[in-house]
C-alpha cells in the first residue's frame, strides 16, 4: 500500500491544531451514499496531530473497506455517540471527486476534504471536520453536543530551496533543462569534475496555501548580476537554495538573503514546480552559468513525488534550523560576509543604469471588476470614483521591502502605502468614515501602526477593498483617502532590456 501524508493547521476557538491524515492512494473507491450519487476518492487510514487543544487519539471507524459501497458512517451510540455527524473518511484528490459536489458550489471538496468529511476522538471528543455545503472555501467541525462551528484553514509552511523548471545545468552533453536530467547524467560542477547524478526530485505547490507565500515564491537572479555571464540568462531559484559566490574563498549564501529590489527580485507567482538534483555528496552545480549547490538531504525527502510517501510539512532541501558541517562550502545566511556580497550587487546594479527614484503615489489605482480606475490627487489625499455595484475591488500600488531601498532599514515587509485616512461617500447616503482597524480590511493590509498621537495602516501593493464597504449605496461612491507620506522611493531599472527568461518558462525549480 502507497501511503501520502496530507497536513493541515485548523483554528477554532483560539486554538491552532496541525492535523496528519494518512491517505491510500492506490485504493479508489467508486461508491455511492445515502442520496443516490455516484463518488469516488480514497480511504483515509490514519490521523495524528491536535485539534481545539486535544490531542488527537485516533480515526472513528467508517464502512471505506468495499468498493461500491456507502461509506456514509453516522456516529451513533455504536462509535461513542459523539454526536458527530456523518462521515465518510475518504480523501478526494480532485474536484471531480467527493460526496456532494454539485450543488451550489459546484466543488466537491477543498483540499481533498469533501461535504461527509473524516472523523477522529480528541480528548475524549468525538468530531466530524467537513467541507461547509455550497462553499469553496471555508470548513466546520461538529462535535459531541454542539451545531456546525467554523473553522479556519491554513496548510502547514515548508520551506523550499530548490531550482526551478526550464534551469539548464551543465552537463557531460552540455547545457540540459533541469526537467530532462535522468539519474545517471554526468553533471559537470563548479570545479569542472563529472560526477553522477544518483536521484532528481521535484513537486509543485500551490503558493496560496501557504499562510505566507513570500516562503514559496521563487526567487530570480537576473542574468549578469553577478558579473558577465554569472549567471547567463534569468536564474529561478527557490528562497533559500545556496548560491556559491568565491570572496577570495567560496562561500553558499541563501538566495533570499540576497534579494535586493534590482537584480535579485522574488516574484509572486500562483503556482511552482520546484526540482533537486542530488549527487553522491553535496557540491556545486552550474546552474544557467552560476554556481549553486545540488541537494542536500536533511532528513527533507518525503517533500518530493518521488519519495515513497509524501510529506507536506517538509521542505525540499534543509529545514530552517540546521547544521552547516554538512555543506561543501562554509555557508552564510546573515553577517559581515553577506553584506560584502549585497554591496557588490547593488554597486553593479547602480553601474548597469538602476537608480532610485521618487514616487510620491507608487503608481496607485483601483481594480474594480477587472477594470483600472485611477484616481485624482491633492497633496497626499486621492479620491477614486467608482460604481456602487463593483464587487470585486484591490488597492494596487508598487511595493517592495524598505531593506531593499535604504541602507541600515531591517523592515522585510513588503509596503505598498500607507494610510491615514479612508472614507466612502456616494453624496445621498452620507460619508462613512472607514476605521483603520475596521475588521474587514485584512487581506493585502499589514496591521496598524502608531506612534502614539498618529496612526497609519500599510497595504502590502495589492489591499482587497470589501463591498462591504459601501455597502447601501447608489449610482457613483468616491473613495477617498490619505497617506501618512509619500511612498518610498523605488528602484527604477534600465532603459536597456534585461536578457530575460520567457516568463511563461519559469514553472520550476531544480
């Protein structure tokens, strides 16, 4: 039997739980249940994690064991009389997988979690987790003497340095896409040695998933960045895979240590496929000319398709804490030596034409509906006219880390601009004063800040503005709203285009 770890964080009631299940993924079940339908997923066979502060003790039993049957389980004075609800334990994989998946939402389950659910005891307690009906996007829980209860979702982080797909990394038959190797290639490393591949591993992950994305996106290496040819072309790799860069000695430098708004940028993207080339013993590969480490396996291995059984809460290299007596060159993630390498970086930027520029409003608009509203400005107040019918409106502007900017700031956050004031009025229904602190701002807004007279509200470059908000009124609504500032500056980059990579390449890492 073929087993995949699948883990989730659920919160409720204040508590954050990571719960395991443990999938059979070469038994299928075509079943039907009590109303009729026709299904399919997979058992689940195992559970082990905490939820709403219990330690989980174990799955409720259900009848998964025959193909064509209903798996449909009440938990009733048989099971403990939890009072749970009704439960499948089977696992979608799909969404055309799943009981009940064609009603309002048209979505059999969310992250393999279908409408019946899975079952465990926890502290005693009986409880049904199950995808809410008609919803694509939110979870309750019943357990023993309670009605449905919300709880919320987020998978567990992990981290992800790898190279990413489209790569070419030099080998005995030259320059070959990562995607393409096959273990038994002779890799050429940095020193010029062939040496075998012995296993190529590769996953891809959805970046949504991850409570924060910026530990999945992938970071890009622009081509020339660190001196003609180094690398040849745009290199993608993820966060924290090690570059190997000689200061009068060759040192492994994570990535993401390294972004710097110019030639080293993480991009935000939807989806990636992240590979890893192993050799006998870590080393230095050459990945589209630049030299960087091929993987290294710290107890990370079941993160790959490739592993006997996947498991979600790893990374595909080394966790974040590790040791470094295992690398084949010192390796640096902070200090003296890393700032060496980001003022060398940023000195070649500035000579290739990179210059920091003014930009009171950061580009700032609406996307209201798909369509771009801008806006008009006075000082630091800007108002936006918009339907009162749009739905679907995002505060766009630019943004980056002010680390990447000025010299001696630590802030990593991402900042777009800050907010003193925001109000909505639509001239019949009465101005309505947006508090900064309002619960529904939250996606795309970092939390408020103040310096005890005075407070302000980051957005992160792309805010969700909530209907919400204007909720009631009719025809035309302004926005309107004002900066503690002006926006920071930004990196402006040269006239001449980069040579870089095909945007529509960079799926993967290796």
């Amino acid at each position: 039997m073929a087993t995949v770890n699948y883990t989730y964080e659920f919160t409720t009631n204040g508590n954050t739980g990571v719960i395991t299940l443990t999938v059979d993924t070469t038994t299928l079940f075509n079943y039907v249940d009590n109303s009729g339908g026709s299904f399919q997923g997979y058992p689940i066979t195992g559970i082990s994690g905490t939820f709403n502060g219990q330690t989980i003790t174990g799955l409720l039993p259900t009848n998964n064991t025959t193909q064509g049957g209903n798996p449909l389980t009440s938990d009733g004075t048989v099971n403990g009389g939890g009072a749970a609800g009704q439960y499948d334990n089977v696992f979608a994989r799909d969404d055309t997988q799943g009981a009940n998946g064609v009603g309002t939402s048209g979505k059999a389950s969310i992250y393999g979690i279908d409408n019946r659910g899975f079952a465990f005891r926890a502290g005693g307690t009986d409880y049904r987790i199950s995808k809410q009906t008609a919803s694509t996007t939110n979870f309750i829980y019943q357990s023993n003497g309670t009605l449905s209860q919300p709880t919320t979702f987020s998978q567990a982080n992990s981290d992800v340095p790898c190279y990413v797909t489209g790569t070419r990394i030099r080998t005995a038959r030259g320059e070959v896409a990562v995607e393409d190797l096959r273990a038994g290639d002779l890799a050429v490393t940095a020193s010029g040695a062939e040496r075998p591949i012995r296993w190529i591993g590769h996953r891809t992950i959805d970046c949504a998933r991850y409570s924060d994305p910026c530990t999945a996106w992938p970071v890009r290496i622009a081509a020339h960045a660190f001196g003609d040819g180094k690398p040849v072309r745009d290199l993608w790799v993820s966060p924290t895979h090690a570059l190997c860069v000689d200061l009068l000695g060759e040192v492994l430098i994570p990535a993401n240590a390294l972004v710097n708004g110019t030639t080293i940028t993480q991009e935000p993207v939807e989806r990636v496929t992240y590979w890893h080339v192993e050799l006998d013993s870590h080393d230095i590969l050459m990945a589209e000319n630049m030299p960087a480490e091929s993987y290294l396996d710290l107890s990370n291995r079941g993160f790959f398709v490739e592993a006997g059984t996947i498991d979600l809460t790893l990374g595909p290299d080394a966790p974040a804490i590790h040791g470094t007596a295992d690398f084949c060159r010192p390796y640096h993630a902070r200090g003296p030596l890393v700032d060496l390498v980001r003022g060398r970086l940023r000195e070649r930027a500035e000579a290739e034409g990179w210059r920091l520029a003014e930009a009171p409003w950061a580009d700032l608009h609406l996307v209201a509906d798909g369509q771009v509203i801008h806006c008009d400005v006075e000082g630091l107040t800007a108002r936006f006219v918009l339907p009162a019918e749009a739905r679907d409106v995002t505060l766009v502007s630019q943004a980056g880390p002010p680390v990447h900017v000025a010299d001696g700031m630590t802030d990593l956050r991402r900042l777009g601009v800050s907010l003193a004031t925001l109000a909505i009025d639509d001239g019949l229904t009465g101005a309505r004063a947006i508090a900064l602190d309002d619960a529904r701002l939250g996606a795309g807004f970092h939390t408020v800040e103040g310096d005890g007279t005075v407070l302000w509200r980051w957005t992160d470059g792309a805010a969700l503005l909530p209907a919400s908000l204007w909720a009631g009124c009719r025809g035309t609504v302004f926005l309107r709203l004002t900066l503690t500032h002006a926006a920071p500056q930004r990196w402006v980059e040269p006239r001449e285009a980069a040579n870089a990579a095909d945007p529509l390449e960079v799926r993967h890492c290796a």
